[in-house]
C-alpha cells in the first residue's frame, strides 16, 4: 500500500513536507505497517499541491490540497482506500486538466518515484536506450532528424540537424551539454523534470552520446534550484553504480552562479569552462568548436528529455503529433496570474486562448485579462486580440513573439505596460554579460528613454528614439539577450500604447 | 521519506556559513579537492562561499595559483556571477523573486513590504546583521506566485503575513 507526497520544490513550497510528515505519524500511530510513504515528482496540478495520491485497485486516487491539519479526518473517511471527502479528486488520471494532455516527455513525472531506478525500468524507462543501441550513429541522427524535434530552449533549430554536424565533425574527443540553466520567468518544466524523473534526461544524454561518438555529458543547472540540483546529482550516481553511466558515456552535474546570460548556449559554455559568462561570437558554431574548443552538442533539458520516448515509440509517432513545422508536443508551463497554473504537455497547434481559459481557467484575481507574456522575459506581450494564436513557433514569428520556453505568463487589468517594458530593458541591463555595446549600454539608455516617455517628456520624439534603439538592439547584438529584448518593449508600446501616454505623478 | 541527502551537503549551496571566519587552510583544502576538473573555477569558488558564506579575496590569490591562472581572471569571474558574495552576509538570506510571473501577482508591493519590515533595501543586510535580501529573477515557481526562499527553503503564494511569519520565526532561530 502507497501513498504518495510530492518532493517537487513547488510542493514543498506550499507545505509538502509538513503533510509528508503528518502522514507518516498516522500511519504510526494506527500501526500500519504495510503502507509506504513515497515521495514523487508533482503531476504539474499546482493549485491542487500539496496533491496526496493513495494506490487503490481501481488506480490512483488523488486528494488536494492537502494540508497537516487534515490528514487525521482523510485517514478517518478511509483516503486509504480512495473513498470520498471534500478534498478527493477521484482518480488522478481522470482528472479533467490530465486527462486532456498529451503527456510524452513528461510521461512519467508526477508517478514514479524519482531516485528509484526500478521504478523508471518498470514504466518504460531505458527502453528508448535499447533500442539506440542496436542502431548505428548515422541512423540516431536520421531518427531525431525524422522525428522532426526541435530545441526547445527557444530557439527551436532542429535538433537531428545540430547532432549531425557534431557526428560529421571528427575530433578525438566530444561532449554532450545539457542546458538546465531555465531562467525564464514563467518557466519551470526542466525542474520538474530534474525533480521528479531524472532519469529520462540521463537516458536523453546517453543516447546522444551515442550518436554523435561523446563520452562525456554535463548538465550546467541553475543555482536558484537547489532541489533539482541535489536530485539530479543523486541519480547520476545511482545511474553510476547501476551501470547505466560509466566509461562509456558519464555525466557531471554542475552549477551555474545566478546569472540569466549563462542560458545562452555559447555563455553556458564560458561558465563550464570555468570562465566569466560572457557570449562567443558565432561562428564557429559549439558543434564544431565547443566546450574546451571540441564538437560539442548543446541541448535544452526537455529537448533531451523527449529523445527516449521518440527511440522508444519511433520517430513517427512522435511527429505524428503537432502542427505545420512544429512536431510533437510543447511543454506549456502556466504561470502568473492564473486560477489554474501547471504544467500543460500538448501537442502543438493548442491556441492561447485555449491554454490560458480552458485549462488555466482565468486570472486568479478574478479581475479581467489584459496581457500574457510568452516566452520567458524576451518574450512579447500579446493582447486579447491576439490570444487565437495558436502555440506553433512560425505563427507565433508571425505576431512578432516567440513561444520560448513554454512559460505563459498572465496579467491582469491592473498591470502597466510601460512598467513592464521599463523592466525588460531593465533587466537586460542587470544581466548583461558586457561583451556587445548595444545590450550592455543600450539597455539603460532604453530605461532612460521609457522614463522620460512616461514622465511626458517630449512624448513623440522619445517613443522614435525608443524604438531606433530597440532596432539597434535587434540588429546588433550578439546574442538573444540583447537581440530579442525589444520584444517586450516594442510589443507594448504596439499593442498598449495608452500605457505609455498617461502622464504619472 | 525526505529526499535522499549526500553527506555534509545543505539545503543551500549559497547559504551563509556556520563558521565563516576566513582561514586559508580550510581554503586550501576545498580548492585542493577540486582543482582537477575540468573548468573547476566555479565549483571551487561554490566550495569557497559553501564553506565560508562568503568569497573572501584572500582566497584570490590561492586560486590562482591552483589553477594557474592571473590574479585578474579570477576576480572577474567573482565578480561577474551574481551569486559570489565578497563579504559575509547576514544569518539567514532571504530571496524575493521579482520577475514578471511573480510581478503579476504582486511581488513589487511584497518586496516593498518587506524593505519597510527589515529597514532594508534589496541587496542589503539588515543593521543587526540578521538578514541579508536579495532579488532573484525567478525561482521556477511560478504556478505559485509570488514565490520567496529563505535560507535554500522555497515558499509558494506568498501574503504579507506569510513573510512577516517565516521572517519573525527565523529572527527566532
């Protein structure tokens, strides 16, 4: 008999451990002694956290949220064999917002527990791996190409595509580096994995190993999560003594220091070498010279993460999901001012409407919609009339926004837009890396210039030097930073100009 | 039924230490652990602040002989990461998210809420040397904002009476 509490950092940030521990003093205190506390990754229902699943015959029950003071009345209306209370959700996999994913990459995160290599074995793990393994490295690469994956850090360049260009490029040594440096506000899906199925990236990594002839992975994780950190270095030693990782193919865990900049693939690569962030000039591309100047494959964490369903299932089934050039499924990752943030793994293609009304279920606030940012910090900030866009890299290119990451972020009517531009410019100031002069300088005449359009200064003349600065930004930079910060800045100026006509005191 | 913790490790690899009198033999031995690895600038420097709560720049000079690299290569590389303090901070540290998640939820009156209740600005250490703040732009919890992390522990939905709470039992601590 199971019950299972959630370790997930954003479970226990609403009290998971204090339930976990409520629990096992009941389960002492009645004498039960067959029952087992399992602590698991979060199923991504956040409003529902702390969600306490109990094993029945006729599947998971869930109960949410659970808090200390009620575990002793669950006990007593009989949790332990799923029967009814007001907290009781049913069966966790009919739950509506479940039910109605696509859950691939995320197949097992929210079930298994996390650090139990039998556990990820028995559902489905490393059997993507298997299969790799009796393949050669040019057909890896062909599967990947075929399955038509694309880097779901943002950029969304075919991952096949940058895997060959590491096999073909011949060195004496290569690496595979994850990117779990998600800084994006908004964005938590690479912690959730890192959290509750550590394994799936392992098995990811391994099998790029093997095709591109690494021997050698790092995940560079971001120092804001501890939990994932720790987790994620457990498994690498679980993997370790399993055999799982060794001679072959190993991976070190390290940890990034706190600056957003090192999420870009080339100033990650700086940071692990020991180096200040600072950005390379491409080319030479990291799949040619790299980390430590070798071959180097550089993938997001879900991106690595989607490999072993797509070598268990084959690449057909994988593409087979999606819209136009965008195949397989989009982690959405809900966030903000939503009554129902969590994570949302559907195929792409789904509308933002859709995204933000049918599953996030409306502002938290109850107050009326006016913006949603997608896309992390970087991203533009759509308007109402905007929101039957659906969630496709190209029609989002389309709009002028870029999906990112998969964070959607939502506001309210109380939210200022010229404040929310003044902050993007901000904080690319705060997090520039300094190496290019329009983002390490422009970023704060950009702050500047939103003041004084704010202030009345001058309006017009201002809102033309705001934008020519922004198109320096765009055009001159040497990385996404300072590249995609206008986003923001001129979505808000282009879709809520009145925000940036109220004269403030 | 917690997580499975490795040895000697803390909840946060950033947290102010419980002995951080700067001593160079201490130093050495970190450094000395991990010098080897490839690119073991920053987990040396992680190391450093693990053990002291602080880069001291008496340490500067140690690591670079270690790793044979300037004087200047290795302050700036301090220097540049957010996260590597040059002095002690306060017992505990206290980070507000103030990124856009957080933001729609209200994190720029918390913060303000917050600064008023310490006599403490963002970034700064409280006078009785009890708090340090911090800013961190997103804590990865942004199905619950507004999300804080006091001491390596996070905290979802947080109210103003929800930090006023973790802050007067820490001050108790």
């Amino acid at each position: 008999m199971r019950i299972y509490v959630p370790c997930d950092s954003s479970a226990l940030s609403v009290g998971a451990d204090a339930v976990a521990r409520a629990i096992m003093a009941e389960i002492s205190s009645r004498g039960l002694s067959d029952v087992t506390v399992i602590r698991n990754g979060s199923r991504g229902l956040f409003w529902l956290e702390p969600l306490v699943e109990v094993e029945t015959a006729r599947g998971r029950v869930a109960y949410g949220p659970v808090t200390p003071g009620v575990v002793v009345e669950l006990f007593d209306a009989g949790m332990l064999e799923g029967k009814p209370h007001g907290l009781c959700l049913g069966l966790t996999e009919e739950i509506p917002y479940l039910k109605r994913q696509e859950r691939l990459t995320f197949a097992r995160c929210g079930i298994t527990d996390p650090l139990s290599l039998s556990d990820y074995i028995a559902h489905g793990g490393y059997q993507g791996l298997k299969r790799a393994r009796t393949m050669t490295p040019e057909a890896i690469v062909e599967e990947t190409v075929q399955s038509g994956l694309r880097g779901r850090g943002g950029a969304g360049f075919p991952t096949g595509i940058k895997w060959r260009t590491v096999l073909k490029t011949p060195a004496s040594q290569k690496y595979i580096v994850c990117n779990a440096d998600e800084g994006d506000s908004g964005t938590y899906a690479d912690r959730m994995i890192m959290e509750g199925d550590p394994f799936v990236l392992i098995e990811g990594m391994t099998i790029a190993g093997l095709a591109v002839g690494a021997t050698q992975g790092y995940v560079y994780i971001r120092s804001e999560y501890p939990h994932g950190f720790r987790t994620m270095r457990r498994a690498v030693e679980i993997a370790r003594e399993a055999g799982y990782l060794g001679p072959d193919f190993d991976i070190d865990i390290r940890l990034g220091a706190g600056a957003y900049i090192c999420g870009e693939e080339t100033s990650l690569l700086e940071s692990l070498e020991g180096k200040r962030g600072q950005v390379r000039p491409r080319p030479p591309l990291p799949a040619v010279e790299g980390l430590f100047g070798k071959p180097t494959v550089v993938n997001n964490l879900i991106s690595l993460a989607t490999v072993p369903i797509i070598f268990d299932r084959g690449a057909q089934f994988y593409r087979d999901f999606g819209m136009g050039r965008s195949r397989g499924t989009l982690t959405i990752q809900l966030a903000g001012n939503l009554k129902y943030a969590g994570l949302v793994e559907k195929a792409f293609g789904l509308t933002l409407r859709e995204a933000i009304y049918d599953f996030g279920g409306g502002t938290r606030t109850g107050r009326p919609f006016r913006a949603v940012q997608v896309g992390g910090p970087l991203g533009a900030y759509f308007p109402e009339a905007l929101l039957d866009t659906p969630l496709d890299y190209e029609a989002f290119a389309e709009k002028k926004g870029l999906i990112g990451h998969g964070g959607v972020v939502v506001f309210d009517d109380t939210v200022d837009l010229a404040e929310q531009a003044r902050f993007a410019m901000e904080f690319c100031a705060i997090e520039s890396c300094g190496k290019c002069t329009p983002c390490r300088i422009g970023s704060t005449r950009g702050v500047e210039v939103i003041d004084r359009i704010v202030a009345g200064q001058d309006r017009a003349r201002n809102l033309e030097l705001l934008n020519d600065l922004c198109e320096t930004l765009l055009d001159g930079s040497l990385c996404a930073l300072g590249g995609l910060t206008p986003f923001p800045v001129q979505s808000a100026v282009h879709h809520f100009p009145e925000d940036f006509a109220k004269l403030k005191v | 039924m917690e997580l499975p913790r490795i040895e000697g490790e803390r909840d946060n690899i950033f947290l102010t230490s419980s002995n951080p009198t700067w001593d160079p033999a201490r130093a050495l031995v970190r450094i000395r652990e991990l010098q080897t690895l490839p690119g073991a600038l920053l987990p040396i420097l992680h190391a450093l602040q693990e053990e002291f709560g602080y880069v001291d720049d008496a340490a500067i000079p140690l690591v670079s002989q270690a790793l044979n690299l300037s004087h200047a290569e290795v302050h700036g590389v301090i220097t540049f990461y957010h996260d590597f303090h040059r002095e002690p901070g306060g017992r505990h540290l206290l980070q507000i998210c103030r990124a856009e998640s957080c933001q729609s939820m209200g994190c720029n009156a918390l913060v303000r809420h917050v600064e008023n209740k310490l006599a403490a600005k963002l970034g700064e250490t409280t006078a009785d040397g009890a708090f340090t703040l911090k800013p961190v732009y997103c804590l990865g919890n942004c199905a619950l904002s507004p999300a804080v992390m006091l001491d390596g522990k996070p905290y979802g939905r947080v109210s103003e009476e929800v930090v006023d709470f973790l802050i007067d039992s820490a001050r108790r601590m």
